[in-house]
C-alpha cells in the first residue's frame, strides 16, 4: 500500500512512534502478532457499516415517523442515495478498475496479448449476474400487484360471519387509488367485510418486505469487504506499519461509503436497526478475507492470482446497484431544485472518492 501524501505519511509514522510510549509494557511483551492484528484491523472496518445509523437523523425519536421511511416522498433520502450513486461510480472507475489493471500490468503480458479482456469479462459477469437475480426474485415479490382485487379481503378491517352466505345490501371498497373492488358474493364461508380498508392497510402489509435491491447491495459489500480483509492481512503480514496505514485508509474510504450503503437499505424497506445489523453481518466476509490471506501467507502471488478476479466483479455488482436500481428512481424527480441538489450530492460522492484514492491509495 502506497501512501501518495508524505505529510499524512509522516503523521502517521510519528503517531505511531509516539503510540509505543502509552502502550503497557506487558502488551508490548508478547510482540507483534499479525493475525491477532490483521482481525482486529478487518473487525474495525467492519464495525463502520453501523456509522450511518448515528449519522442519519432519526425524527422517529421526537415522537413523529421519520421522512426516511418513505422513500417516494423523503427529499433527505432522495439525496443520500444521490451521494450513494456517486460513490459507487467513484469507487467503481477511480478505486476498483485501475486497480485491477494495475495488477494485470504488474503481472505482465499474457498468452492471448489482452490483458484487459478478462477483466472486462469479469465486470460484464457481475453487471449480468445482479441483473439476472434481481430480475428473478423481484418478478416473485410484484406477482400480486397485478391483481388488487384479493388485496381487499386480505387487508379488511372487519371481517364478519353472516348466516345464508351473502348479506343483501353490501359493498366492499378497497382504499388506496381506487382501482380494486371486491363483490359480497365472492368472499368465501358467508363473510362480508364491514368497512373500507385503507391504504395504510397495504403499506403495513408491505412493510415486512424487503426489496431485492437491499440484499444485492448486501452481497456486493460482502464481496467487497472480503477484498478488504485480504488488504489489511496482506498488509500487517508486511509489518505493523504497513497494517495500520492501510486499515485507516480503509476506514477513511469506506465511511462515506457505508453512509450510501444505508441510505439504499432503508430505501429497500430495512428498518434503521435491520439495516445496521445487516452491515454488521457483511463484516464477517471481511474477517473471512482476512483469514484467507492469513492462511495463504505463504504463497503471497498465487493467491493474488486466484483472487483477481473479486475486483471487476464487485465492480460490475456495483454498477448495476447504481445505474439500474437507485438512478431510475432519482429521474423521476420534477422538481428542478430538488434535482440540482441531487445532481450536487452525486457529484460529492464522485468527488470524495476521487480524494481518497488521490490521498490514500491502496
């Protein structure tokens, strides 16, 4: 790991210098360790996926129902996910992609001479694959949008035995946009339904369901993650130097990164606490990385080759979230003001990662 600014490298080199005179001597003792260190380092940066819950405002606790709860109408989270997309797309084409062709560089020419063209492969698999996925599990989850009419006697208020099978004078009105009806003589075992269901039936009705975006978003932080964890391990089986540089360049990039990450989980329909707890679970593939670094220490460059390929990959997951699932929502946005602010937090996302690849390059 390659620090570009000296004056953050030589802070960090004096901290660290400095750090050895308020350690205990008998920590110090047992001497240095890297696999103790190198889980420590992937737990802290796993740890920061629950950032964003004391980040984001909660208007819940003031006794009113937070604006992020509602993704269509929140303006706040309208512009959180903006900040998301920018940061996926910086993190994509300004950390993961030259990445990648900075190690097929350093690996050299190979048989075919196109060294990009696997790589490109690889991105191309992850767009397709999260594609195909959440093609798949969201064409399960909208079957009954289609009909509305059964939502009627799910969602009913009332629900009352009556003798005879059917009550002679009764209608049943569906709330909502008004387009679903439900006749008395349909409903089963002599019921009629007393009382109009609402709207807010069938939100509470789809309240427990979590969109597939959410947990595609989950599986493409897992995957990264598990990247991270090879990088810190790598980079404490060098030294302790070397290990905690490149766990606090982590950690710098991945705040801002993580905040994106629970913006989209919320606009999945994950609850502030689901969703920190979701981010948690993603920090067990980093804590797996580095056990898979750990274990193949001793064979440093075979396993960067049997790893290469997580990059482009994670990449290619990473754009589909961004240009297919939050984009399309964000274009719906008439509002010139709003839509300039949006445009403002995508280019902030873009431009904070550029930082941190300028400043911390790993």
């Amino acid at each position: 790991m390659n620090i570009t600014s000296g004056f953050l490298d030589e802070t960090l080199v004096y901290l660290y210098r400095e750090m050895n005179y308020f350690v205990p001597e008998f920590i110090l003792s047992f001497g240095y360790v890297p696999w103790v260190f190198s889980l420590l380092g992937s737990a802290l940066i796993g740890l920061s996926g629950i950032l964003p819950m004391f980040i984001i405002p909660d208007a819940a606790k003031n006794g009113k129902e937070s604006e992020l709860s509602d993704p269509a109408e929140s303006k706040t989270l309208k512009l959180l996910l903006s900040f998301a997309v920018g940061g996926l797309l910086g993190d994509v084409f300004l950390h993961l992609l030259p990445e990648t062709w900075e190690h097929e560089i350093a690996a050299g020419p190979t048989a075919d001479g196109h060294p990009s063209l696997r790589s490109g492969l690889w991105v191309l698999s992850g767009l397709l694959l999260f594609t195909m996925v959440e093609k798949i599990f969201s064409g399960y989850a909208n079957v009954d949008e289609k009909n509305p009419q059964p939502k009627c006697v799910e969602i009913a208020t009332c629900l009352l035995r009556r003798s005879g099978g059917k009550l002679p004078e009764g209608f049943v009105g569906c709330g909502g946009d008004g387009k679903g009806s439900c006749d008395i003589e349909d409903v089963p075992n002599g019921c009629f339904l007393a009382g109009n269901s609402s709207a807010e039936d069938s939100v509470r009705d789809e309240a427990g369901h979590k969109k597939v975006a959410g947990y595609l978003n989950l599986l493409a932080n897992s995957i990264d993650n598990f990247t991270h964890g090879l990088a810190v391990a790598g980079s404490f089986l060098v030294s302790l130097q070397h290990g905690l540089l490149a766990t606090f360049a982590i950690l710098l990039h991945e705040i801002p990164h993580e905040v994106g990450d629970f913006a989209i989980l919320l606009r999945s329909g994950f609850s502030r606490w689901d969703a920190a707890k979701a981010q948690l679970l993603t920090a067990g593939a980093g804590l797996l990385g580095a056990l898979v670094a750990i274990g193949g220490s001793g064979a440093t460059t075979a396993l960067e080759a049997k790893t290469s390929w997580i990059a482009p990959f994670t990449a290619g997951g990473f754009l589909h979230i961004a240009l297919v699932t939050v984009l399309p929502d964000l274009l719906d946005e008439s509002s010139p003001w709003e839509s300039f602010k949006q445009f403002a937090a995508l280019l902030l996302g873009i431009a904070l990662m550029a930082f941190m690849t300028v400043y911390l390059e790993h």
